[in-house]
C-alpha cells in the first residue's frame, strides 16, 4: 500500500471491483480496498441476474454460475401460477451466481488490470481539505493510514458511511428497505430450470418469497418483507414459517441475511472528488430488488468518468456531474419506473393480488419479462392499475428492461 | 444512557441496520455492529432487523 494513489475505491463488490478495472484500464493508479478477509463472503443476495447485461461486463464462467434459468413461475396468494419461460430454443435468460467465487472473480480481473487490492482494510474516515474529498484514513490490521488520491469511489454497499462522511444523506426509511433472510437448502424438489416467487401479505408482507435454482438439488430459499411491516415478526421469522409449511424436509446448508435498498434514486451520488456507486448509491431496483447489473454499469461509468475528470485535472462536482448524468440516463428511469410499479403494488390486498393473478390464467407469455407481465395485468385491470399507464408511454421512450 | 445492544450471536452482520439508522451511529466493521454515543435508541434498527437481534436496553 502507497500513500498515495489517483483513485481510492472503497468495496470490493461487483461496483466497486468494475468501477477499479475500469480505472486501471484507462492507465490510473487505483487501490481497491475491502474490509472483509474474504471477497464475497458473506453473501447478501438471492443471486440471480440477467444473461444479457452480465455479458457486457464479464465473460460468463461455469465456475460462478449455479444454474440456467428458462424461466419464471410467480404464484399468488391462493396459489394460482403464472409461467412465463422464453419460448426460443435453449433460450435460458438468466443465471443465478455463486456470488462468493463471481465477486473474486471480478475483483481477480481488476488486479489483473493492475489495480493493487487490500483486503481487511476498512475505510475509517474522508480526509477532506477545502471542501474537497483527498483521500481515506483507512485501518488494516489494527493500524490505521492517511492514503490521499484525487478521486474516492464509495461502492460500501448497503451499510454505506462514506456518502454521510461527505455530507450526502443516504439514510433509508424504514418503508424503503427489504429486510431479507435466505437459507441455501438441498431437497426442496423445485424444477431447476425456474425461479419461483411467491407473492402475499401473509407470508412476505410488501415482498416476496423466492426460490432460486442453485444447481443439483439445492436452491436459495429466500424472502424480503418491507422494513415498515417488520418488527412484531423479523424476515426470519417469515421464511422459517414459509418453509415449515412447504418444505418441511429440506435441509439448510446456509443462512444470508442483508437489506435491499428500495427506495429509488437518491437525489445526489456525487461532491467534489467522490462517487457513490451500487447499494451504497442506492441503485437496487425497487421492484425485484435485483442490484448486481445496476451496480456494474454504475461502476463502469464512475471509472469512466474518474479518468476523464482526473485527465482535464478537474474533479469537483461540476466535473463528476457527468457520472450522474450518465448513471441516471442509463439506469435511472428504470429505478424510477420499479419505484412507481414498487408504490402501487405493496398497497394491494391479497384477494386484489388473487384477481389479478386469475386475470392472466388465459395469457401465455414467451418471455420471462416483467415489463410484459405488467403490460398484460394493465390491459386485464386497466381500472386498478391505471396509475401504471405512464410506464406503458415510457416503455417507447427509453426502451426499457425490467430483466436485470 | 439508553442505546441498543446487538446480540452478537444472533447478528448475520448484513449491515441492514446500518443504512436505516438515521444518526449514524451504527457501524458493521468486520463481523460485528459498532454502536457509538450518537445512538438515540429511536428503534428504527430494532424493527428492520432481518433476525431480531437488536433490542434497546433499558
């Protein structure tokens, strides 16, 4: 470790690692730095992403995926299913991760772009001169560093210090936050070929339950309720019931806990001379809290945009605009849009989620799309859903997809 | 002083409780939670908990 590098990356998780590559790659001196002994571990996440965007950051490798995913199979409170599965020969849409060896994997590609990576080095604080963010007092091993850089890129995910350190509010209501509970369990007897979610006010108040193919007969079983509905009884306390009830046979081989951001797009994600990306910037996608795509696109655009900015010698705020700029053009109308879909749905009744369920029992879908899902309860339930009609206008607009 | 103690055998250190708390008084360090002085044992952390293991101490 130096004491003084041009960028300053703080998580090694899929923003920060990519966000670290991406800098490296341009010719900056970049440190990655992670307070954890172990990159990945532990996990927070139900671990399924989409095929598409995954590629456009890294090459997909059997050694990190656990299963191909065909499709979807969503069941109502009375336990009515809608299936949707791309109809496409072979056509498997996503994946679901083996996070611990993904998040080493990617963090291994940005040490091969010469990025130097510390772990068990956590960030203590911002040095901050003039108004401006010059580097992190950093801990490894009991010691503590000053370590100065022109650009600080916060990707500390969900439990992020470093926008409050800056002055950046990005506290979460408790409305605005999936508290979650996972157990990674052999013998639930799911098709691995599907992920299932089951949706409820009883058994996942404003979330959901899901079960997520890992490849062999094992799966995450996992479930988010809304923080606001917490409290008499914890996520925990949900699954465990869910399970005794479907899956009283099934034995737990893991258990993850964590907190989805659901609060959509936060106001700012930039100061002069720091970036927030990923959870910490608050970039999980209110709908079906999936993080990992938004957090690497956010990343690669940080990096981006450090080079730039440290290039013309300018990193202020004015300069940084153009990563909030780009992170909200490419990301945010979606975030957006989940918010919207996010509002309207933690507010219906189970016989409401029933009917609408029973309203799609003749539709047959050929993708596993939720954007196409949406659309066909809107045009079934054009009166209860009717707030939703703005999405249909900006689906022209920004072409948006809902499958990350 | 009233404050919340983190029952650290229950903990998962997932950090949900830090993104909630509106003072900043929580910290997850490596595999525990940190509770600073500014912690006014509003309750917030309590509810959202993913495994109960929060309580404010009387």
């Amino acid at each position: 470790m130096k004491s003084e590098y041009d960028v300053v990356v703080i998580g090694a998780g899929p923003a920060g690692s990519i966000a670290a590559k991406t800098a490296a790659k341009k010719g900056l001196d970049v440190l990655l730095i992670e307070k954890r002994q172990e990159i990945g571990d532990p996990v927070r996440c139900a671990e399924g992403v989409s095929k598409i965007w995954l590629r456009k950051h890294i090459e997909p490798d059997h050694r990190w995926i656990c299963a191909d995913l065909k499709g979807s199979r969503i069941f109502s409170p009375d336990g009515t299913m809608i299936e949707m599965a791309e109809e496409i020969a072979g056509g498997e849409v996503g994946y679901v991760l083996e996070r611990k060896i993904f998040d080493r994997a990617l963090a291994y590609e940005s040490a091969k772009a010469g990025v130097e990576v510390m772990v068990k080095t956590r960030a203590l604080d911002l040095i901050i001169e003039n108004g401006f963010i010059k580097g992190v007092k950093v801990m490894h091993l009991g010691e503590t560093y000053d370590i100065s850089s022109k650009i600080v890129i916060a990707a500390d995910g969900v439990e992020s210090k470093v926008g409050r350190w800056a002055g950046i509010d990005t506290s979460i209501k408790p409305s605005d936050i999936e508290t979650c509970a996972q157990y990674l369990m052999s013998g639930t007897g799911i098709d691995q070929n599907y992920c299932y979610f089951h949706i409820g006010n009883e058994i996942a108040p404003g979330g959901y339950v899901w079960i997520f193919p890992k490849g062999g007969d094992l799966a995450n079983v996992g479930i988010g309720i809304l923080g606001s509905k917490s409290g008499e009884k914890h996520a925990v306390d949900y699954l465990n019931e869910f399970i005794e009830k479907n899956y009283p046979n099934a034995r737990t081989l893991e258990m993850d806990v964590g907190g989805v951001p659901v609060c959509g797009s936060i106001d700012k994600t930039i100061t002069n001379g720091l970036m927030l990306v990923g959870d910490a910037a608050r970039q999980s996608d209110p709908i079906t809290g999936g993080g990992i795509i938004n957090a690497m696109e956010a990343g690669k655009i940080a990096g981006e945009v450090a080079y730039n900015a440290i290039s013309k010698g300018d990193v202020s705020i004015n300069a940084l605009k153009e990563y909030e700029d780009r992170w909200r053009a490419k990301i945010g109308h979606e975030i957006d849009n989940s918010l919207m879909v996010k509002d309207i749905f933690i507010k219906f009744t189970d016989p409401e989620i029933n009917s609408l369920a029973h309203s799609l029992e003749k539709v047959n879908f050929s993708s596993m799309s939720l954007l196409d899902l949406l659309y066909a309860l809107f045009k079934a339930n054009k009166k209860l859903l009717w707030d939703l009609r703005v999405l249909f206008k900006n689906v022209i607009k920004y072409d948006m997809d809902f499958e990350r | 002083m009233v404050t919340v103690v983190v029952n650290k055998f229950k903990c998962g250190y997932c950090g949900a409780c830090v993104s909630v708390c509106p003072t900043g008084a929580l910290e997850l360090v490596e595999t525990w939670i940190d509770v600073s002085e500014m912690c006014t044992a509003c309750g917030i952390c309590v509810r959202i908990c993913p495994v109960g293991a929060i309580e404010v101490e009387k």
